[in-house]
C-alpha cells in the first residue's frame, strides 16, 4: 500500500484532537504551529506543546459552561490568529464548534451571521464587545483584553499538562466542527457545515496536492474568517505532519517576505491577485528565499505573464495551481509543477480522494471539451448550509455539491476554468467568460488588475464593461488595450465598455467582489475610445 493510502486509512475513525495526540507521540519536538498574538509576539508551538495547550484550553471552557454540541463564535482578526486556533483546539476537543467570522463585517452581516449561529461564546476584544453586545445579546463574551481577574478575560492556556476533560464525551468524526462562511461575494453568506472527517480530508487533500511532507514548513496569507486557516493550512500541515505558519493581515509585501525568511518556509501558499504584487516585490530588497521549493495559489487563474515571472525570479520554486470552496474542504484540483508553463491557466486534475465532474444542466456528466458546471464529490465535503435546507438541497444533491463554477476538461483529462456561472455575459446570445477577457489584460503592459463584467444592453441584453487598474505611474490607453483584446479574442469578446479605476473592489481573500464592481460601473462615466480610423 503507497503511503497516501495509508494515511488515508489512518486518517478514517479520527477526529482532530485524536491525530494531534498521535503526532505529539511521533513529532514531540516539532514545530506544529506559528501564529501571531495579540499581545504582539509570535508564538512558536511545537506539536506536544499544541496538545497541552489544547488539553488546557477545553478545560477552561468546560468550566465556563462549554458543553458537546455548542457553537462558540471567534471575532479577532489574525493579529490573533494564535488565540483564534487554540480557542478552536479547545471546542474541538469538547465536541462543540467554532464559527470564526468577519471583523470587517457590516452590522447587518454581522448580525445576520450571530443570530444564525447563536453561539453559546463569542471570543473577541474589548473594542469590539459593545458592539457584539448590541447586536446579539445572548452569548457569553470572552475578551482576549480583559483585565487578568475580570470574569470575561479569554482564558489563556497554561503551559502545563492537563488531562482531558473528565467524564465529557468524545468528540466524533461527525460531530459538527466548524462553521465556515462563504465570501458572500454574490448572497448573503451562508454558513458551511464542516465535521471532524471533512476536515481532516480536506487536509489530506490539498496538503498532498502540494506535496507536504513533515519535513516541511507551510505558509499562507489567508484571513482567520475563511475555511482557508482552519481546514485548508492547519489541517494540510497537520495531517502531513509539517508545521503551519500564519501570518499578521497588517504585513505588506515586504514583511511576508521577511517572514518566509526567518521561519525558514518551504511552502508558500497564497490567493493569486497578491502574489502579483509579492512577487513584484522581491526584486526590491535582499530577501532570502532559498528555502522556499514550492509556491502554490488558487482563487481565480493565474496570469500567463505572473506565472513566467514567477519562473524567472524564483527559478528554483515549482508550481502548483489549486482549485476549491468552502463547501468543497476547500479540497478540489491541481495541477502540478511539472505541467507548466505549457498547461498555464489550467486548474489540473481532482486531488488525492476527490472526484470531480462537469455536467450539463440536468446533472449528466459531459465530454471532454464540452463547457459546464463543475461538481465536487469527497470525504472532505461539507455536510450542507448550517440551518438553511433550501440552500442545501440545490447545492448538495446524490453525494455531489453543485459548485456554480464552469469548467472543461481537456482530452488529458486536466480540468480548465471557463468562469463563475453567474459571471458567464451572455452578449446577444453569444457566451462570453469574463476570465478569458481578463487574461488577455493582464498580459497588457501596464495594467495592474483586471475585472470584466456585464452590463446591460438595450438591444443585446448584456454587454461587456472592462475595468482595469493601471500600475503606478503608468497611463493606460484603452484604445491599445481594445486592440489587444481584438488581436487576441473573438471580435464579440471584445469589450466596447472601458473603465480606468484606482482599484478594484475586493473581499479580505483578494477576489473582486464583482457584485460591488458592477453597480459601481452603471453610475461611472466609460472612457472616451480614440475615433475609429476611415480610410483616405
């Protein structure tokens, strides 16, 4: 038996408290986790000092009243994401579930996600408990901040050993154990029902995928809110036995550099729009990137022109492209180092344990080179929308989750990304992928971002609205862009609609909130195009 079925194998039956005590017995002495505090300093846990600290962190909560089956709510930003990971270790081992939501949220999201969850605790700091407060009164608030004898100070786990809780029952595979919000990119964000099982496969998937060994240190810019810290970095560092590195939301480019340096990182895993700017970076300063051997990204395809560029500075860095979503693991696609440059653009082929699928509208599989939507089918899939059977029912159907994303595979059986479903123009009856659009811009010389949307058209229906940012200092001519876009796609694709902004609007992942970005183009003026030449 190879040894990804054998961790597979090893892995069913587990919950995550029990494969953290297993690897405290393997791997007592290596780094398991670095995250910042919220005291200011980083916090280095070596994988038995995880476990003591998660032994210790169930025994506070149980005091407090935490039971199996409650929901506790995390409301701090990745300033703590150290306080955020142990709080969630702690209601794992109770077999109760963690909901972490959005410090940037409105207080009408904000609200929303409370009431749906109706957690039993909300962990966050004093700035934020009034408004906690005010918009959900019913949990008890637990202040990272608090004075050190105040009854609601979050209680920091001591460095000593203490023993399960006595006489509280195990967690179960299929206890629920996280409460993921989606984007909310398009809807009001649902809430993504995660066990133990969907979890830790979701780790084995991606964590394969990138090729995570327990030789390794992994990672990531991801905000502590979205599946991609919980069930994607700790659970693919985790049940590959490597240790996960989270990073500070308030680091620039030059700081994450910094940081790959000195925690001697040897996989780097990021959402593809800011590691175009990462990567523009690294040329500016003496950074030490020698130990880094893999970078892998996801979210959106990456540019052609990002990927070389990628190539050419880090050439000893492979690549791998990652495709997934909350209600996947966020476990899916990729495509391996050795596939590029020549499959640029592709998101490759279903991770260890997953199988993937594109289906025409009534659900049958298609063809190699037909376009539909894709369909994700795992033991890492989630259990459904938290409260919302509607929802559920249309997304999770038959052991497959609908995906809304549109997506073709080649005769090599590689999966491609055409566009979001619902980000699919149709312009006079002729489909048009925004995607395809925005590649072409992005190889464009001086355009720093790229989003393409639909507008509406009085005699088509639909018409194409380009929105691009241009890089500083640079003055962009939409008139060359136009014929860039013409030299290179179908003269319907070519957008008529131009709009030079100073940024695009974007959720805390880096993906444009394209919902946001057209109702801000229906009230802009487009740019004035250059006459069109008539012949002497």
């Amino acid at each position: 038996m190879n040894p990804q079925d054998l961790l597979a194998n090893e892995l069913h039956g587990l919950t995550v408290p029990a494969l953290l005590r297993r690897r405290a017995a393997r791997q007592r002495f290596q780094l398991a986790l670095s995250a910042p505090s919220w005291r200011g300093h980083r916090d280095r846990l070596s994988y038995a000092q995880l476990v003591i600290r998660m032994e210790a962190m169930a025994r506070s909560l149980h005091a407090r009243g935490l039971r199996h089956g409650d929901r506790v709510a995390l409301l701090v930003a990745n300033t703590a994401a150290r306080e955020g990971v142990l709080t969630a270790l702690g209601c794992w081992a109770l077999g109760a579930a963690v909901a972490p939501l959005n410090v940037r949220a409105s207080d009408d999201e904000l609200a929303h996600a409370l009431a749906l969850v109706e957690p039993k605790m909300v962990v966050t700091t004093a700035d934020a408990a009034g408004r906690v407060a005010r918009l959900f009164a019913g949990a008890q608030r637990l202040l990272l901040d608090a004075p050190a004898d105040a009854p609601e100070r979050w209680p920091d786990p001591e460095a000593t050993f203490d023993a399960p809780v006595a006489g509280a029952p195990a967690p179960q595979p299929e206890d629920l154990s996280c409460l993921l919000f989606t984007s909310g990119t398009t809807a009001r964000a649902k809430a993504v029902m995660h066990c133990h099982r969907s979890q830790l496969f979701a780790g084995f998937a991606v964590g394969g995928a990138l090729g995570l060994t327990d030789g390794d240190t992994y990672q990531g810019a991801w905000p502590l809110f979205t599946s991609s810290v919980l069930n994607m970095a700790c659970m693919s560092a985790w049940v590959h036995g490597a240790g996960v590195v989270l990073e500070e939301h308030t680091l620039d480019n030059a700081g994450r550099l910094r940081l790959i340096e000195t925690e001697g990182t040897s996989v780097y895993h990021g959402v593809t729009a800011p590691l175009h700017f990462l990567i523009d970076e690294y040329p500016k300063g003496r950074y030490d990137l020698r130990g880094v051997r893999r970078l892998g990204y996801g979210g959106a395809v990456m540019p052609a022109e990002v990927i070389e560029k990628f190539r050419t500075r880090l050439p000893w860095v492979d690549q791998v492209h990652i495709w997934g979503m909350t209600e996947t693991g966020p476990a899916g696609t990729a495509l391996p180092p050795w596939y590029l440059p020549r499959k640029a653009g592709c998101i490759g082929a279903p991770m260890p344990g997953c199988a993937v699928r594109v289906v025409d509208d009534g659900g049958r599989p298609l063809p190699a080179g037909e376009d539909g939507e894709i369909v994700f089918s795992g033991p890492s899939m989630a259990l459904g929308y938290f409260r919302n059977d509607e929802a559920t029912a249309q997304a999770f159907a038959g052991g497959w989750v609908r995906t809304g994303d549109i997506g073709r595979f080649d005769d090599e059986g590689h999966l491609h990304f055409v566009d979001r479903k619902k980000d699919i123009i149709n312009r006079g009856g002729l489909k048009i992928a925004s995607a395809a659009v925005e590649e072409v811009l992005y190889r464009c010389p001086g355009v720093a971002e790229a989003a393409v949307v639909a507008v509406p058209h009085p005699g088509l229906g639909e018409d194409i609205a380009a929105c691009v940012v241009p890089r500083a200092g640079t003055t962009l001519d939409v008139g060359a862009l136009q014929a860039a876009c013409a030299a290179h796609l179908a003269d319907y694709q070519v957008p008529r609609r131009w709009h030079v902004l100073a940024a695009l609007p974007k959720n805390p992942m880096g993906k444009v909130l394209k919902r946001e970005l057209r109702d801000e183009v229906l009230h802009l003026s487009p740019a004035p195009l250059p006459p069109k030449r008539t012949s002497p």
